[in-house]
C-alpha cells in the first residue's frame, strides 16, 4: 500500500509531519480529517497511485465521502467525552498496572471500544506504538479524541517512568471536571425545564382552551371582563400568523447571537457579563476556580512544566474572560513574575484562591496548595448549587402556579357576571 506524507500546522503554530498508509490520495485525507488533522501538503513517498508530488488542500479529489470537493467522512461521528477520556485513563492505568504490555492494552480497549471514532484512533495508536513510538506522539496525531490535557499527562507519566499513577490522576481529574460540569447542568437544567413546561402549558391552554369558553360566554351574551378579554385577545393573537413572525424573528436572534457568540469578541462579552450575574456569575466563577487549582495542581505534580501547563489550563477555562486573564499571566511568568502575582493583576479569580497559591509558591508546594483550595472550591460549589436550587424551586412553583392561576381566573371571572344575572 503507498506511503504519504503529510505536513500540518497544529493549534501551538509548529508545523509537523506525518507519514500513513493509504490507498489513495484521497482515501489519505479521509484518514487524517478522521483524526482532525488538515494538511497543508500531502506527498506520494513510497508505492504507486494516483497523486505524486505535493498536493494542496484544493486538489482533494471526489468519491464516496465527499461533496462538491469537500472531505464529509466523520462529521456525524460523535467525539468522546469527559466521561468516555476518563474510562479510558482508568482502563489504561490498571491494564498497565497489571503488567500488560502497552500494545496488548490498547488492543483490547479497541475491541471493547464501541464508538467508531475513538475505535479507530485507539487501534492506529495501537500500531503506532507496536512500531517503536511512543504513546504521547502516538495520541498526538489524534488531536480530535485526545486533548492537550491527556496528552501532557501521558508524555509526563512516559518520561518519569510512571504512567500508570499518571494516567490514574488524569482519570480522577477528568472525573472531578465531569462532576463539575454536571452539578452546573443539573442547577441550570432544572429551572429551564420547568419554565419550558410552563410556557407549553400557558400556550396550550390560552390557543385551545380559551376559545372554547369564549365561544360559551358569548353565546351566552356575557360581558366580559377587563382580563378576560384580554387573554381572549391573546389567544387570538397566538392563533393568527402574527406568531409565526414572532417565531421567525426569535429563531434569527437566536442565530445571530450564536454567531456572535462564535466570535472571540462576542464570546469574551458574552462571558464577561455571566461572571456580573448577581446568582450564577459566583457560582461560574468558584467553578472556573476549581477547575483551574485542580487541573493545574495535577499537571505540575506530573512534571508538566508550568507555562505548557498554563497553555492547557487556558483551554480548559471555560470562560473566555478566565481563559484571557491565564494567556496574560502565561506571558507574566515568562518574564519571571511569580504567577500568584500575574494572577493577582487580572482580578478574576477570589482573594483566597492567590493567596494559597503565594504560600505554596514560597513554599514549594504549590501542586499541594493548589490541591487544597480546589478541594475548598468544589465543596463550595456543590454548596451553592444546592442552595440555588432550593431557591429555584419555590420560585418556579409560584411561576407555574401564577401561569395557571391567570388562566383559571380568565375563564371564572365572566362565570360570576352570569351568576349575578341569573340572580
């Protein structure tokens, strides 16, 4: 099978080669695309085919996965999560713990393995590292399953000989940040779902039902009341094209502001004025906190250095005003400033948080003060996500209470006017 060569840029700027197997030119830009990999350039280098010599993105040829010149093949297939990374870190770690060899690890893993994306990365890495590579740049040409977090992890466990306890740290590192994100989930999931409830119902109720006792009241030549009538012009309303346009109007508004969104500007407003709510900017904030000191405190006590540490935390911020505040103080520590203070200058993480992190810098235990306070921190998020939502409750019981409430009074009121009549 002809051999290829592909030159590609990653995310850090440095440009990379690498050499696979393909039938095809074509069939090798599937291959790479799969791995989230866009060559700038793709050499025939041993065997025949149909492409010889460099080849730009624009030459990518026709068949079965493409369309109009554009590679489609593993668009629909879904990525692996937190939850699926931090399986696999366990898996690893105990397979190597055990003593199984790395390749008969991963082999089995990929045959246990059920979605199609992560299946075919773990059996290349698999064969990559049965040729003599090592498992960091093996997983480095998979940058679309494994991050720069697993990656740093394993290229430091590989390096100091201990890439089971690695792996172990990255499971439950992965784990703590999954826990996280779910306790954000169920505290803004919660509310969301029963407002959304109460607004179908409101709608059923005042498009079906107030018709139906206003055709009644009318027939029955009752006047009715101020309220009354105006959720009878409501129902009307809704139940004109009027509500199409509206409709209309708030799907645009909704695009336009997730391509707004999309922008690095529009992202960094957007995150900006979530960190200024008065409720759930705290709670981001402690969140991004945790996230950080724990993330951090793991990748220092790996041996990752501190400013490729830096760069891994900042993509895994979450908040694009965080995740600024970090790339500036990466820049700081690069001049010799201690971080607590490069930290301290950008505003955006709690006193106690920097002041932690300066004892442990003077002290040289920085991983184990980092530890502490992201302890510290995810104790008090699940703390105030539970407040939140016991605040929430009430508040969406009064909501849909409210909403019901005003459709029952509408249809009741003109009732007492009729009884007045017949009396």
């Amino acid at each position: 099978m002809p051999s290829f060569s592909a030159t590609y840029t990653t995310r850090a700027g440095q440009t990379r080669q690498l050499r696979l197997q393909a039938a095809d030119a074509a069939s090798a830009r599937r291959d790479l695309r799969r791995r989230g990999i866009v060559p700038s350039a793709l050499e025939l280098v041993e065997g025949k085919g149909s492409a010889r010599g460099p080849q730009t993105r624009s030459s990518a040829g026709g068949g079965a996965n493409t369309v109009f010149g554009l590679d489609l093949s593993g668009l629909l297939e879904a990525k692996p999560g937190i939850r699926e990374k931090a399986l696999f870190a366990n898996k690893l770690a105990a397979l190597v713990d055990a003593g199984v060899p790395i390749v008969r690890s991963l082999d089995l893993m990929a045959r246990q393995q059920r979605m199609p994306l992560f299946k075919r990365a773990l059996t290349a890495v698999s064969s990559d590292v049965n040729q003599g590579g090592s498992l960091g740049a093996a997983l480095r040409r998979w940058p679309k399953v494994f991050d720069k977090l697993t990656i740093a992890m394993v290229e430091a466990g590989e390096a100091g000989g201990v890439l089971d306890e690695s792996l172990r740290r990255l499971a439950k590192l992965l784990e703590g940040n999954a826990k996280l994100q779910n306790q954000i989930k169920g505290a803004m999931g919660y509310p969301v779902a029963v407002l959304v409830i109460a607004v179908l119902v409101f709608l059923g109720m005042t498009i079906f039902l107030i018709p139906t006792f206003a055709g009644i009241f009318e027939d029955l030549g009752a006047e009715l009341p101020l309220f009354t009538q105006l959720m009878v012009d409501l129902s009307k309303l809704l139940r004109s094209s009027f509500s199409l346009l509206v409709v209309l109007v708030l799907s645009v508004a909704a695009w336009l502001f997730s391509r707004y969104y999309a922008t690095p500007d529009g992202r960094r407003r957007v995150d900006g004025l979530l960190l200024q709510l008065p409720l759930f900017g705290d709670l981001i904030q402690k969140t991004a906190t945790a996230k950080f000191c724990r993330t951090f405190s793991s990748l220092t006590r790996a041996g990752v250095p501190i400013l490729l540490s830096l760069e891994i935390v900042q993509e895994t911020a979450g908040n694009a005003v965080i995740a600024d505040a970090i790339v500036a103080s990466r820049q700081d520590v690069q001049e010799g400033i201690p971080l607590s203070v490069a930290l301290g200058r950008k505003q955006v993480f709690p006193e106690l948080a920097l002041s932690m992190l300066a004892i442990g810098e003077e002290t040289g235990q920085m991983d184990t003060m980092l530890s502490k306070v992201a302890d510290f921190y995810e104790d008090e998020v699940e703390a105030a996500v539970k407040a939140l939502t016991s605040m929430l409750e009430p508040a969406m019981i009064v909501i849909v209470g409210g909403i019901v409430g005003s459709i029952l009074l509408a249809m009741y009121l003109p009732m007492f006017s009729i009884f007045d009549q017949i009396k």
